[in-house]
C-alpha cells in the first residue's frame, strides 16, 4: 500500500517555505490580465490555443511536441497512464527514493507495482543500478532534475544516455525546478533522436502560478500525441490560459526572481556552514539541511514562530532532514534568525 499524498499544512498568514512555491507570488502583469477577465470568461470552455503556443515558443519545440497539463502532476499522471497501457508481461513503475511522491502514488493508483533504487548518502543518480533494475517489465523510469529534496543535478548527457539504454521503456525527467538550475533536456532534436524521453516542466515553481495550476509535458511528437489521448479535453482553466502568456513574456520579473532565490540559497548554504549542518550542493529553489536530532522539534519551534518548513526525517536516507525553500531574501534572513536562535537555546 502507498501512503496517499499527505497535503501539507496550509500555513496561512505565515513565511510558507514547505512546497518551494514562488514566495513572492506571480508577476504583477499576470494579476493585471487576472483582472481584466469577465464573467464569460468563467462561463466559458477555455480556449488555450494561445497559451500552448506562448509554451512551445518558449520552450524551443514544435506545437506537436508540448502538452499543457492542470499543473504538472496532471502531466505526471498522464505520462503514467500512457506507459502502462501495455500490460503485456506485466507492467511496473521505477524510481529513485527519495523523491517526490507523485510518481509512486500514481503508478500504484493505475494498478501497477513501482520499484525503487536507493540514491546514495550523497543524492547522486545511481545510473547503474537504475540500468540494471530496468527489466522487461518496466514501463517508466521517472526522476527528478534538480533532485528533490536534495537539490542535486545530474548533467543532461547522462539523462540522455539512460534514455537511450532503457528503451522502450519511458525515461520521465521531472524539470520542475530546471529554471533555478539552467540545465534541461528540452530540445527539438533530442526529442527527435530520444522516443521513449518526457520531460515534465512546471509554471507553479519559477513562474508562481502554482494556485492557477498550470503545468506541460514535452517529448517526441508521437509520444506527445499519446500523453494527449488520456488527458481530459480542458485541462487548462481560463485563467491559467490567459495568464500563461504574459507570465512568460515577463522575462524582467522571472530574472528578478531567480536571483533572490539564488541569492536566498547561497544564505542558507552559509548559515548552514556557520551552523555546523550538513547540507548538499542545490541548484533548486531549496536546501535539504541535516538537523539531525533537532529537525522535528525545530520544525514545529518555527511553525509557532509562522515559518513553516518541510520535516523529510521519515523519508529513506533523509533522517534529521529539513527541506527549506529559497525565496525571497528577507524571508531567509527571517527564517536563517530564527534558526540560529533556537539552536542555540538546544545548546545551552
Ligand atoms: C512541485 C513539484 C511538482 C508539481 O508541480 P505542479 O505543476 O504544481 O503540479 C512536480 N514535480 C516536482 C518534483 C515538484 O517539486
């Protein structure tokens, strides 16, 4: 049995830094367009048409090689569902662990098995023992790049190696936090050369459109075309289609963005060191930090004190672990005092 998705905490009217939201919100020209929307808007199907252009010019790729999905773990679910369609001898999914739940949670919903290979102290991909788990069996492999909760990057080349050693299984490379980290797979002719590769991007993480839910998957036209069979006709809300566009075109606001996120990061690597707390090397819009015995009691200290950050103690190979994210600068600095304080109070 898998544990169901556990939905974290609200944490209203608090420093959320838990699910590596944008903590500043959107960009102020998306609520403008919000804004100007009407009541036929909402009465509407939504048409976006556009929006799925706005994507693929953005991404580099033909029209037929992007699908947008209502948030990424849509496209996840979808990916999932076109792998197992052939369960002739037999059909499972594989991972890494740990690692973001979904890809466990869907493959079980769609009443598959899903195998794990664990990731060594240090995050980094076990390309081998990944290879050698694949079996005639496996029908998706997904990872994760940037990792999360490590933040660790795997360099692309290696990504498309594996894609090439595992088909026909489906390679699925969650890019969620691929902004933050400059490295993709995105690429019109890797999609041409790679068919069994998806990649998952995200407009919840960078982009802080992770209330409108709006998400893509990208890959080989005829492995786009089959993520697009088992999606529903209108994934994509109204106001999710009208504010994709002007979210990407507003490039000032994103490089904005990331370099507090980049900036927040190098902080908590910082303090992290001054602290004494082992962390690993993030280019996602977060830091895994070892609390060890503290994590939890210093988890709920900063909920009382409206920081709320996410406890991975329970996760295989995160023991003492606390996943924070890197937002806005003057949230870090909050949450980096308030840490300090209260590991010092542990000490005395
Ligand atoms: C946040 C996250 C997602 C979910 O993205 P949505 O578009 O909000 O559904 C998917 N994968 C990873 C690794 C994430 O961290």
């Amino acid at each position: 049995m898998t544990k169901p998705y556990q939905r974290p905490a609200a944490g209203i009217g608090s420093v959320r830094l838990h699910l590596n939201e944008n903590t500043a919100g959107c960009s102020p020209r998306v609520l403008d367009v919000l804004r100007a929307l009407d009541c036929r808007a909402a009465g509407r199907y939504p048409d976006y048409d556009a929006a799925r252009e706005a994507a693929s010019a953005w991404f580099g790729v033909g029209r037929d090689k992007v699908v947008l999905t209502n948030g990424l773990d849509e496209g996840i679910l979808a990916a999932t569902g076109v792998a197992l369609r052939d369960r002739t001898s037999g059909a499972e999914g594989l991972g890494v662990v740990p690692a973001f739940e979904m890809y466990e949670i869907c493959t079980r919903a769609l009443g598959a098995a899903y195998r794990t290979v664990p990731l060594g102290t240090e995050f980094v991909l076990p390309y081998e023992a990944i290879r050698r788990a694949v079996g005639p069996s496996t029908r998706i492999v997904f990872l994760t790049n940037p990792h999360n909760p490590s933040g660790v990057v795997t360099p692309a080349d290696r990504l498309r190696c594996l894609a090439r050693e595992i088909a026909p299984a489906i390679l699925f490379v969650d890019e969620a936090y691929a902004e933050f980290a400059g490295v993709t797979l995105v690429d019109d002719t890797v999609f041409d050369e790679l068919p069994n590769l998806l990649v998952g991007r995200t407009f919840s993480k960078a982009y802080g459109l992770a209330g409108l839910r709006v998400g893509a998957v990208l890959g080989a036209a005829r492995l786009i075309r089959s993520v697009r069979e088992v999606l529903p006709p209108y994934s994509v809300n109204a106001w999710a289609a009208a504010a994709l566009p002007v979210a990407i075109a507003d490039v000032a606001y994103r490089d904005w963005y990331l370099a507090e996120s980049a900036a927040s990061r190098a902080m908590l690597a910082d303090a992290c060191r001054r602290l004494r707390l082992r962390t690993w090397p993030s280019a996602g819009n977060f830091v895994l930090m070892d609390l060890g015995e503290n994590a939890r009691p210093v988890t709920e200290a900063l909920n009382g004190r409206g920081i709320v950050v996410r406890d991975r103690s329970n996760d295989v190979g995160c023991a003492g672990c606390v996943r924070v994210t890197a937002g806005l600068v003057e949230d870090t600095r909050r949450f980096i005092s308030e840490l300090e304080a209260l590991l010092c109070d542990a000490a005395r």
